[in-house]
C-alpha cells in the first residue's frame, strides 16, 4: 500500500494546530496556566515594557479570534494571579512572577518543539511558513469582512 502526502488542506492545518496546541496545553497545565493565558501573557513578555491594555485586548482578539470581552476577562484573570500588573494610565505590565512562568513555560515547551520539528529542512520550513502566513492573512481578511457585514 502506498501512502501519498496529503496536499495542505484546512483539515490538515486544523490537525497540526490541534496536535501542537495539546502539547502547549499539556506544559501549561502543568503550570497552573491556560492557553488564553499563555497567548495574552507572551504579548506583554515579548514588548520593550508596559503594553496599552486596549491594544493587549486587541492582540489577543486578533490572535484567538475571540469576543473582546473574553479578553479583558483574561487580562483580569492574569492581574488577579499577580502575573500581570496595571500601569498607570491604561496599561498593564508583566510582573516577577508572570515573566518567571512565560519563560518557564517556553523552557518546557522548546525541547518538544525541537523534536516536533527534528528533521524537516530549513527550505520545507519556509515554503511552509510562507504559505501559512499567506493563508492566515487571506482567511483573517475574509474574518474580517464576514464580521463587519454581521454588525
């Protein structure tokens, strides 16, 4: 029997971003932490210093596609487990503690990331990172469009 490759398809996509998130999810339990957590938590790590928390709710709404409530929900959640801390006027900084557990996390994540990807060719890894930026930039251009129509 001969297996073919499968060509890149939505149901394709979809296994690979589930398969990948159950290992992240895997690692941030164990830490206490939810992926929404995770994902609104390396927003604040990553930036030069406090970060606009409308422009915090923006990125994490723009990255999970979710309602901006269920974002300020989690900036709450994460100010409230002291991971993250208000700045005055409207921003939010990341604390001791919330920078211990991004870059706890992110330590336990690379050596299984590094084994996901052992192996693949730098070129592979291009051609299919250029083509699922491409597909994200079109399908969050149709989000966009659906979702403006809706309102």
């Amino acid at each position: 029997m001969t297996t073919t490759t499968p060509l890149l398809d939505p149901r394709v996509i979809a296994l690979a971003h589930y398969a990948s998130r159950a290992l992240l999810e895997n690692v941030l339990a164990r830490h206490g932490a939810t992926f929404q957590w995770s994902v609104t938590l390396r927003l604040v790590a990553v930036a030069d210093g406090p970060v606009d928390r409308d422009a915090l709710v923006g990125g994490v709404v723009d990255a999970l596609k979710i309602d901006p409530a269920l974002a300020h929900s989690t900036v709450d959640e994460l100010i409230a487990a002291e991971l993250l801390a208000p700045q005055e006027p409207s921003a939010v900084r990341i604390t001791d503690a919330g920078r211990e557990l991004y870059s706890s996390t992110s330590a336990a994540t690379a050596p299984i990331t590094a084994r996901v990807y052992a192996g693949i060719p730098k070129e592979d890894l291009a051609v299919a990172g250029r083509v699922l930026s491409l597909i994200t930039e079109r399908a969050n251009a149709e989000f966009a469009a659906m979702t403006s129509t809706n309102k």
